[in-house]
C-alpha cells in the first residue's frame, strides 16, 4: 500500500510539472496576442446598400460617422456616384494600404461594371497611411493627382495636426462630394504652421485608442508577477528529496 501510494503521489508531481508551465504560457498568450491581430480584406464584412463607413480603426466619432454617410448617401442619389471609407489598425503582413484597398475594392465589386461609378478611401491607422481607389467613370471628375491631394494634404494636414481624424475625415469627404458633384475643386484646407511651447501632452483620443493594450500589458504582469514565482517555488518544493524516513 505504501509502495503504491508513493507511486501515485510521484505520478502527480510529474503532471503538476507539465501543468503549471503550460498554465503559464496560456495565461501570457491569451492576454498578449490579441492587440497583435491583423485586419485583412475577407475579414472586412460584405457590402450592403447602407454600408458608407467601416471603422475598423475605431477613429471617427458616430456624430461624423452619420454626418459623412449622409452626405455620401445624397451623392449617390443625385449623380450615381458612390465613396466608401475604410480604417483598419493593423494590416496583414506585407500589404501596404493601396494593396489592400485594390482586394477590397475588387471583393466589394467584382466586375468593371459595378466598379465604375465607386470610390474606396482606405486608412491605416497605425503608419496613416491612405489610398484613394476609384471606377472608370469617376477618374474624369476625381484625378489622380486630386485623389493624391485628398490623402496627402486634406487628410494628412489633420493628421500631421495632432491625427485629427474626424477633422480630417470631413474635411476630406466634404472635398470629395464636391469634386464628384462636378463641382470645381476647392483644394486642401490651408496647413498653418504652429510651434508649440507647452510641454507635450497625449491627446484624448490616443489615450482612449491605447487604454485597451496598456490594461492588457498591467494585468498579464500582475498575473505574471504572482503566479511564476509560486509556481517555481512550488516546482523546487516538489522536487525536494522527502526527509522523512
């Protein structure tokens, strides 16, 4: 019996061994590997007739999300037109936001024919980076080099300000609907220049978009600050010879 029983209780000394790294690793990984996620373009949902804005990067307001999408749904109505935004956080190995926008806008419409009156506004939200795609039938109003102007000095004038997205999300859109209207082209807002004096301060908007990493980072070190050290003492204490006789 007593053969038996230090068989038994060497037996669970070994799992015990196995389980509390494994416990470990799981715990780090569940907790860490999420922020890393990245977006690609078949995670991106299928078009509907109300689809304006996809906010993957979490970086416009609702206020301006519905302003915007109202202002793109009477575009539609009154010239055939259409423009569609996307923002994304983190983009899948290798792609660039021009990669993306081109699966995208080839997933969303499929054939020449649905592509021709279409515009996609891609965003990356980590390097701001964007990229405008457009339809045959809308490069005679929307150039190249006012679709360049668009994301180089519409967008990124905000952005450069402190990313200012919704700023300069409307500013943008505003620009768009009116180039698309037929209208002449109002050009970039004017980019003043400002030197700061104060010290530097995170905006609301980054604390907001990083809040949710930094409570990941604290609570896997406070897990992992409590649970190593008791599962390595606990592995040490097992493994110590008996001192009984």
């Amino acid at each position: 019996m007593e053969q038996l029983l230090k068989q038994l209780f060497s037996s669970q000394k070994y799992i015990i061994r196995l389980i509390l790294p494994l416990m470990v690793i799981l715990m780090a990984t569940s907790l860490f590997s999420a922020p890393a996620l990245a977006t690609g373009v078949y995670q991106i949902p299928n078009l509907t007739a109300d689809t304006w804005i996809v906010d993957e990067g979490e970086v416009i307001s609702r206020l301006n999300e519905g302003q915007i999408s109202g202002t793109f749904k009477d575009l539609a109505k009154e010239t055939g037109k259409e423009v569609r935004i996307v923002t994304i956080h983190r983009l899948d190995y290798g792609q660039t936001p021009e990669s993306f926008a081109k699966g995208l806008f080839t997933k969303w419409f499929p054939t020449p024919e649905e592509q021709a009156n279409q515009s996609l506004f891609v965003i990356d939200t980590v390097t701001n980076g964007a990229t405008i795609i457009s339809g045959d039938q809308v490069k005679s109003l929307l150039t190249d080099s006012i679709a360049n102007s668009v994301t180089e000095e519409t967008l990124g004038a905000a952005l450069r300000n402190g990313n200012k997205y919704n700023q300069g999300l409307l500013d943008a859109s505003d620009r768009l609907v009116t180039v698309l209207s037929g209208k002449p082209d109002p050009g970039p807002p004017e980019e003043k220049e400002t030197i700061q004096v104060e010290g530097t301060f995170t905006k609301a908007e980054d604390t907001d978009k990083n809040k949710g990493n930094a409570t990941a980072w604290v609570v896997g070190l406070l897990i992992a600050a409590t649970v190593i050290p008791m599962a390595t003492y606990y592995i040490y204490q097992i493994n110590q010879p008996s001192n009984q006789g």
